[in-house]
C-alpha cells in the first residue's frame, strides 16, 4: 500500500471516528434528557391527575359527612323509615312524598344534593330499623333489606368516619358504583347509615382527558387489584388485573419502542 494511501485513511480515521464518538455521544445525551423530560413531565402529570381524584372524593366525603349530620337525618326523636320488606316492589320517592314529614324532609335534602351534584347517581340512607330512603328514588324496591348490604355493613366496621366502599356492579343500571358511606347518631347510639354513589364512568372521564406522550394512558387501580379505570380499553373496566387480556396488553406494552 502506498504511503499516500496510508496517510489518506489515517487522515480520514482520525477526521471521521472522534465525529462518530461525539455523534454518538450527543445521541445518548439527548435520548436520556428526552427520557428524563418524559419521567418528569409524565410524573408531574401523574401528581395532577392523583390530586383531582382525591379531590372528588374528598368532595364526596364532605357532602357524606354533611349529610350524617344534618338535622333531619339525626332527629333523636323521629319515627323510623319505610321498610321495604314485602314482595311488591315502591318507589321511595313516591312513598317519602306520601307520608310527609321526616321523610319527605330528609327527601328534599337528598334530592337538593343530588340535583347540584352531577356525579351523584344515589343519595340514600338506611335506619337501624332497616328501613330506608333514597334519591331519585324511582326504581321499586321489593324484599330490600339495607342492613344486609354491603354498604350499610362497610359503614359499620368504622362507626362516626366516611368510608369509600369497593367498587360494586349494580343490576338494574348495569351500572359500576363506588360509595362514600358513613353511620350517623340518633341520640347517643348509631341511628343507621348515610351514603352516596358516583359512577365510574366519572372517573373514566377525568382518567381520558389525561395523556402521557404520544400514546400513553392512565389506568386506576382499586386497592382490591380490580381496574376502575382503564382509559384505554374500557372493557376491562371492573376487571381484576391479573386476567389474561391485560396481561397480554403489558406485555405488548412492554415490546414497544415508543408511546
């Protein structure tokens, strides 16, 4: 090889390799700030998102605690509620409107609070005579026993503080609920049980608005491992997180080179 043609390709190495190592250099530098911009960006928006969920849920309590509270509610010398023991189903709103008094006051309380709420689908209680009354209070109640369900019992297990209880499947809405519930006083003892439920599809709404880069979404995960949001696949909204559909998902997840 002739000395011109040695020189050449040493020229060139020593011209074109200290290019390659600081191109390559300046691409690591630049993917791991885009990486850190998108975990801080990313983590900032996570933060938002979390604080406006405890928000409406707080707001929630709030309005559960007011309720628990209030004078028509706690009336220590009140008669107790409608029972809707028998096989042929009523209406709460209808019967509360018929029989005045308490009833139809506390109605008008609920209603006042479901009316300015948008996100409320029920506003209700039940008495420790198991009774009961509710806003809209239009579906027809037959053999209901409110000390029976889940949201009375949940209420129970911490007397005097607003509990949210898991998220439930309700039949006649097909419908998913979570319940903020809590116990109210009548005199000195616990009267019953106040509570409201707000629709997940609440929460979906919040949980769509919300975009972490390109293609990134959030999901909401209840304390149970059951999904209450998933912004992306809404069919596996009310799933449990380890069923195969969405193992699957992550997986893809995982395989992809951006999002």
């Amino acid at each position: 090889m002739k000395i011109k043609t040695k020189l050449l390709i040493a020229f060139s190495i020593a011209t074109v390799l200290p290019v390659l190592i600081v191109s390559s250099i300046t691409a690591f530098l630049a993917s791991d700030q885009a990486l850190k911009t998108f975990s801080q960006n990313s983590g900032q928006t996570l933060s938002a998102v979390e604080k406006s969920f405890d928000q409406f849920m707080s707001d929630i309590k709030s309005v559960v605690g007011f309720m628990a509270d209030s004078d028509p509610v706690t009336d220590p010398n009140a008669m107790p509620l409608t029972t809707y023991h028998e096989k042929q189903g009523k209406a709460p709103s209808s019967v509360a409107k018929q029989n005045g008094g308490r009833e139809a006051d506390i109605f008008n309380l609920f209603e006042a609070i479901g009316k300015n709420n948008s996100n409320y689908v029920y506003v209700y209680m039940g008495d420790d005579g198991d009774g009961y009354l509710e806003w809209p209070g239009t579906y027809e109640y037959a053999e209901w026993h409110p000390k029976q369900r889940g949201w009375y019992s949940r209420a129970m297990e911490t007397p005097g503080r607003v509990t949210l209880r898991d998220a439930y499947y309700w039949e006649p809405d097909d419908a998913v609920y979570v319940s903020a519930v809590r116990t109210y006083n009548k005199g000195n003892a616990i009267g019953g049980v106040v509570a409201v439920d707000v629709s997940i599809k609440t929460l979906t709404e919040m949980a769509n608005k919300t975009k972490l880069g390109n293609s990134g979404s959030i999901m909401v995960v209840e304390n149970t491992g059951t999904i209450l949001v998933d912004a992306l696949h809404a069919e596996n909204n009310f799933k449990k997180i380890g069923e195969a559909s969405l193992v699957k998902r992550i997986k893809k997840l995982h395989k992809r080179q951006r999002g």
